[in-house]
C-alpha cells in the first residue's frame, strides 16, 4: 500500500482506465492532465478498494471563486509506471511567491544544516510539478516531517514553529508507523497535561491516538506496555 501524499505516474494504459471509469464532466480535465504527464497524488484507501487498486487523486488549480476541484481515481496498480515520495522542500522554493522566498531559503539551510529532511504536499507542490498557479494569498505551505526518532521528532517541530512565524506553514507528522498528525495539533496536544489523544491518520483510517503511543513508535523512545 503506498503511502499518502507519494505522487504516482500512469501508463497510457492506466489513463484509459482511469478515463473509461470518470464522471463524464471530469473527462476533460483527466485528459489535460493526462497529456501533460502530471503525476496524481496517493489519497487514503477507499474501504471497498481492492489491493490491486491505487486510490489517489489529481487537483485542479484555483478557478476565479478560489474553488479547488478535486478529482479522486482508482488506477489499477499495474498501471502505475513510476512511484516518488513528495517533492523535497529545496524543490519548491523557485516557484514559490518571491516575498516567501528569503524566508524559505532560510528554513532549508537550517533544515540541512540539522539533517532534517521535510517534504512538501498540496499547492506549493502541485505548483512547481505542473507550472500551474495554485498559490493565493490564503495558501499554506504543507511540510511533512517524518522522523525516526524522538530527536529529529524534536529538532523539525522546533524549526516549523520557529519558522512559522514568517511563512504560512502547515502539514503533518508522519510516524514510523504511517500515522499522519497535523503538527499544530500535535504541539498543542504535548504541552497539555494527562494523556492527551490526537487525530491521526493512515491510509486507511482516521482515529484518536494517545500521544505516547505515537511517540513508542519512535526509535530512541523507551516504552512500557499499558
């Protein structure tokens, strides 16, 4: 099963089948996108999705309402021609707004210079993959920080929290486990008191998770059965 958020390109071949399958008012868009060799995005599985099946999604630049379409597929996974994880932070930042640009440079020298890797999904991605506007003035720019331990944990909370001050950041952390927190959230639930829970997701659910079952998951984290 492939994580979210990882970007997938298609065969001709998975195309047609996406297409034959298609609501006929999306049929134009997939075909634009299709022939632009966009990649699609990994979304949560679908509970009646197969395991032959890849449920990702592709999204459509704002129109003049600010309205996002989004537009979700079931590709047959032999159709799948290439995999990739998100785009790399360092990636995006070229086609970003120029007033972020300073802000962003800084943010990756200083994610190098602590070997924190932080990926990019959502507008500030799709804009650099398909030359396309999607960032407004309201855009966030979602970061994935995946850690391994509880000290990468540490370092890429501080450095988003830190930074968020001059940029608009937003995004989650990824667990060695596939569970998905929104960091805000997470900060929030950690400096609070008792054993608090967070939204998590993976790929095939959405759940409540105590903040020390997440952080067990962790490599340097000691943990006691309960």
């Amino acid at each position: 099963m492939l994580p979210r958020h990882n970007l997938v390109w298609l065969s001709d071949d998975g195309w047609q089948a996406v297409l034959e399958q298609a609501p006929h008012d999306a049929v134009p868009s997939i075909q634009a996108w299709a022939c632009a060799r966009h990649p699609a995005v990994v979304r949560r599985t679908e509970p009646d999705a197969n395991d032959g099946t890849v449920c990702a999604g592709i999204a459509l630049p704002p129109d003049a309402s600010g309205t996002k379409k989004r537009i979700p597929l079931r590709i047959p996974s032999a159709h799948v021609s290439r995999i990739s994880a998100p785009l790399r932070l360092d990636e995006v930042v070229a086609a970003m707004p120029s007033t972020w640009r300073p802000a962003l440079a800084f943010l990756c020298a200083e994610a190098r210079r602590q070997n924190i890797g932080f990926r990019v999904y959502g507008s500030a991605a799709l804009q650099e993959i398909t030359g396309m506007r999607y960032i407004t003035h309201s855009s966030d720019i979602d970061l994935l920080l995946q850690p391994a331990t509880h000290a990468e944990l540490h370092a890429g909370l501080l450095l988003m929290a830190g930074h968020a001050r001059a940029l608009p950041l937003d995004g989650e952390v990824i667990f060695p486990d596939g569970s998905a927190v929104a960091w805000k959230e997470w900060m929030t639930a950690i400096a609070a008191s008792g054993h608090p829970r967070v939204l998590a997701k993976d790929n095939r659910r959405v759940r409540l998770v105590k903040t020390e079952d997440l952080l067990c998951t962790l490599e340097d984290e000691p943990c006691t059965s309960h």
